[in-house]
C-alpha cells in the first residue's frame, strides 16, 4: 500500500466533511450504563490524517474507508446520544508540515479525536500538537512504539512482541518446530525490532535460535542471499524452521532459494508475509507459519459487518483497524456522556472486552494496545495454488 498527497491553501478543498445519518453502535457487550446523553453536544466531529495522494496514498485511503464505514454505521443506528459523526479528512501528502498544520485544523474544529494513517508523517508529526491540545489521537496499524508518547496518544495494532511469542507458541506447540535459524534485513529497522522478539520469544517457548544470519551485505549495500543460505547449510543439522524479518518479496525468494539448496525448512515469519507477494513464491513457500491483524474469510458477525458496511472498498487490516477504532471511540463517548478527551480516555482504557472486526480490542493505562494476532499458514489451495489457511485466531470472537 501507499500515501496520500493533496491539503490546498484553506483545507477545505482537500477536507472532505461527510455527515453521516445518525444512530447507535450495537451496545450488546457494553458494561456500564451511559451516562445523560444531553451532555454530548453535536455533532461529534472526528478527524483523519493521512495520504491520500502519493505512494503512500492507500495507507491514507483505507484508514478513512474504515472509518466513514463505522461513521455511517453508527449514524444509522441514532448516533451518539442522538448526536451524528462527522468525519473530517485531509490529505497530508506524506509530508510531516503537512500532518502538522492538518492537526492544527482539526483542533481548531473541536474534533473529539483524530486517526492517523500507519505513515510516519501523518503518526508522528501532530504527537507534540495533539497532546498539547489535549486531543485523543489514534495510529491506525502503525508497526512502530508510542511508548511515552502522551496520556492522549494511542495506538491500534497488535503488538510485535503479541504477534512473535503467539507465531513461535504455535510453532512449537502444534507443529513441534523449536529449533531456529533467524534471518534479518539489517537495511529495515523494523526486520531487527522483530528479530530481537523473535529471539526472545524462541526462548520463552523452550526452543533455540541455532544460527543467525542477515540477507543485507553492509559492505555492498545489496542483499545477499547466498551467504545467508550457506550459514543454514552449514547449521542445518537439527533445525526445523527459518524465521525471516523481512518483508514478503525477500522472503518469497529466501523460500525459493533454500528449497534450491535442498534445505525443506518452513518459513516464519510477520504481517509483511501475508501479501500476495509472498504467495508467488509457489511450492517454496508451502508450509509457511506467519500472523495478521485481519482476515476478511474469518466467520464472525462482525467481520461480516464490517464487509458489509464497508461496501465496494477493500476489505484490509489498516481499513478494519479504523473501523474497530471508530465503533470503540464511539462506545466511549457514549459510556462517559461526554467528548471530554480524559474522560473519554478513561472509558477506553476500562473497556477490555471490544469485540471487533480484527478481534478484541483493550488498552492499557499507559494507552498501549491489547491485541492478539491470528495464525495462518500456506497451503495448497482449492486451486493448487499456494494461499494463506488461518490456523489460529487468538485475536478473540
């Protein structure tokens, strides 16, 4: 996916506004009775920041198709206290000056909270300005920490450290696959974040990481995949898996180079591995054990609702995230009668039982997420075509 790029001299003509009916989110799993809805004043106003042009443009694109769903969605069924959503997006171009003055406006405009795409413009640029203004600020899917970020900061993902001790846990416990080699992409600072949690969690499942290698020559600046093969050659006695940080054309082609060099070792690996990308490494990547935050097949009636409510757009993680973020914000509001941005932080720090389109949904109280990944693996499909099986859905419902 990409970035957006647009903003015009007043906003408002890269702003689009979109008033949505009015109704009330499906309340079943909520705990604690609403407070006097009289003290909601509306509209509720809520803001996202993103690209929307660009390379970038998809990250931007699906955060508000998700949470235009979840506006209409709430809308449609009364609203919040009788009073309706109404989103505001603008494009910051993938650029940080962008993302700022966007912050800016949106704050101005009293909004109760603004989403954020996964890019590093539109998650990192407004931190200082939102938890200034004391404004309720959301990352949509972002891989990287907001630790101590501000009380107003938070962000919607399944944590690395959840995603790498739940892939390797299945691997140990249903596929009895304990011994590792671990290969990073130093060019990828997230590829060494993830291999550190990789490593840690081999660990806690009593398994071992064997041999370590990196697929990114320092001294040529070029990858190099040759020496990472030779390394698990030489260590290949007693290994049962290959756990790769990297993204999913690398790994695809890691994949089809060990089953060149004889080596049958499944792959392990992230989020970055459940592309299409990834599935084009044919026969070489069968037998792959990898996570996601969402599978639009999963059976559940809120994933069913969210496809539905989503409509003609597509149907991914970053989508789904903004989606469940919206409904979670929208209960807040509701529970706490008020868009007051510290009460409504502490309903949804109190609210451990969410259950969304990507599973369940919690905070802690310093506002970092609590989510669980699900399990797939890669199988021949209906069609002989290598595809993605979910295996495991620790992520709840």
């Amino acid at each position: 996916m990409t970035a957006a790029r647009v903003l015009a001299a007043a906003f408002g003509a890269v702003c689009t506004a979109v008033l949505l009916g009015a109704g009330c989110s499906d309340d079943r799993r909520a705990t604690p009775p609403a407070a006097p809805a009289a003290r909601i004043e509306g509209p509720v106003i809520v803001g996202v920041v993103g690209p929307e042009t660009g390379e970038e443009a998809g990250f931007g694109a699906s955060v508000v198709a998700g949470v235009e769903a979840a506006a209409r969605r709430v809308n449609a069924e009364g609203g919040i206290g009788g009073q309706a959503i109404e989103v505001l997006h603008f494009d910051d171009h993938g650029d940080t000056e962008h993302a700022i003055r966007i912050a800016h406006e949106l704050i101005d405009r009293k909004v109760a909270a603004i989403l954020a795409a996964p890019t590093g413009s539109s998650t990192f640029a407004p931190i200082q300005v939102v938890n200034e203004s004391g404004t309720l600020f959301f990352s949509i899917g972002s891989g990287r920490h907001l630790k101590a970020s501000g009380p107003f900061v938070f962000r919607v993902a399944v944590p690395d450290e959840a995603a790498a001790s739940d892939l390797i846990r299945y691997a140990a416990v249903e596929r009895k696959l304990v011994n590792f080699a671990l290969v990073s992409s130093a060019s990828d600072d997230h590829s060494l974040a993830m291999s550190s949690m990789f490593r840690r969690a081999v660990g806690q499942h009593g398994g071992a990481t064997r041999v370590e290698a990196d697929s990114y020559d320092s001294r040529t600046g070029e990858r190099d995949l040759d020496t990472v093969v030779d390394a698990i050659r030489r260590a290949a006695d007693g290994l049962h898996a290959v756990a790769f940080t990297g993204g999913a054309a690398e790994a695809a082609l890691l994949a089809r180079r060990l089953r060149e060099a004889g080596l049958e070792l499944p792959i392990l690996g992230g989020e970055e591995l459940f592309a299409p990308e990834f599935l084009q490494g044919g026969d070489a990547v069968l037998g792959t054990l990898l996570v996601a935050t969402f599978s639009p097949d999963r059976r559940s009636p809120e994933v069913a609702r969210f496809v539905q409510d989503l409509g003609a757009a597509t149907p991914d993680r970053f989508a789904a995230l903004a989606y469940d973020t919206l409904l979670l914000l929208a209960e807040a509001i509701r529970q706490s009668g008020s868009t007051d941005a510290a009460r409504v932080r502490d309903a949804l720090i109190a609210r451990k039982d969410f259950l969304g389109a990507t599973g369940r949904t919690g905070f802690t109280p310093d506002n970092q997420p609590i989510k669980r990944p699900l399990v797939y693996a890669v199988e021949k499909g209906v069609n002989g075509q290598s595809a993605f099986v979910l295996k495991s859905a620790a992520a709840g419902g």
